[in-house]
C-alpha cells in the first residue's frame, strides 16, 4: 500500500523498500473548466542537481525536447499535449542505482506551456498529484496529491528525490513559482 504524503513530508525510499532500483514517477492532473480558446498543455520536467544545488550542464535538464538524461538512468517518456484520460499523464523513469554520483539531488516540475500568453496559470489545475511506482512490479510506494493551494503560479516543483547516507528518499516539495520553466531553470544554474 503506498505512503500518502502530504507537502513537506520525506520519506525513505530505498530504505524501505530493499533492492529497489527502477522507479516510475508519474505526473498527473486535470484542468477546471477553461474557456480560453487555448490548448491546456503542462509539461513534467526534471532537473538533476549537484551539491550546490545546480545542474552542472544542459544535459542536466530533462524535457520534451530532451527524453534522456543523467547518462540514460533517467527517461522521459513522452509529452502528453491535453491531460485527458486518468492515471499518470507524464512520466519519468528513473534507474536510481545509475544515477551519476555528481546528482545529489532529482527534481520534478510541472509547468503550463506558453502560460504568460494564453492567460493561464495553476489556479485553473486540479487533481494534480505525483506518484513513485516500482517499474519491476508496478507497485505504487509514495503518493502526494498537491491540493489546490495554487493561483497565480505557472509553475511548479512537485517533488524531489534525493540522496542521504547512500539511500534514496522522496520529498515532497509543491513550492510553486511565478515566471514559468525560465524561472525554475534560472534558479539551477541554467538559461533557457
């Protein structure tokens, strides 16, 4: 049964769960009612993140454009443009004993696409929720549903893996920003 976490809450990953070393992060959510004439199109991204907090490279910074990363151990597995349907609506597959020993830290973001110009932000999003899932047996370990304390932001980082002591743990972060993906990378060292 997975570990319901709320924001702010960590918890040990491969600690508890003995020989894990595939994961699946899956993104989820839906959009209220909007009647803007635009697609709702919002995007999971991961950043890999060295001790000080930044990614050492481009390559660092995994996307729609970009699937792969961390030398293969972490994968993208595709942009899904509306968020129809249930279940995961993004992605990331992450071989966690391949990480490179630079990365202390994974990142995950959502973001909405061309938000600035199409008016839209996270106050419009609901249900959204991250989710890590053992790729072996496709057991969910760690559920966190954001909430809906989001209005203006255009972007958001959902949640985090990180190292500690030679053990991986989950975070749950949903600290959201203004100024969308730009700002985000800005802020690890990077310029989109």
């Amino acid at each position: 049964m997975a570990i319901s976490l709320s924001k702010g809450q960590k918890v040990d990953l491969t600690k508890t769960n003995p020989g894990l070393t595939k994961v699946v992060v899956g993104l989820g959510w839906d959009t209220n009612k909007y009647d803007g004439g635009n697609d709702f199109d919002l995007d999971a991204s991961v950043f890999l993140l060295d001790a000080n907090g930044k990614c050492a490279s481009e390559s660092d910074f995994i996307f729609y454009n970009q699937l792969i990363g961390g030398e293969g151990s972490i994968e993208h597995t595709g942009d899904n443009l509306t968020g129809e349907g249930d279940g995961d609506d993004e992605q990331i597959k992450v071989n966690l004993s391949n990480v490179p020993a630079y990365v202390e830290k994974i990142s995950f973001v959502i973001t909405i696409h061309d938000a600035e110009s199409r008016n839209q932000n996270f106050g419009q999003v609901s249900n959204a929720f991250a989710r890590v899932v053992n790729e072996d047996n496709n057991e969910e370990l760690i559920h966190y549903d954001l909430g809906e304390d989001f209005s203006i932001e255009t972007a958001i980082i959902v949640s985090e893996l990180y190292r500690h002591n030679g053990e991986w743990k989950f975070s749950a972060v949903g600290s959201g920003y203004q100024g969308g993906l730009a700002r985000i990378a800005t802020d690890y060292g990077l310029q989109l």
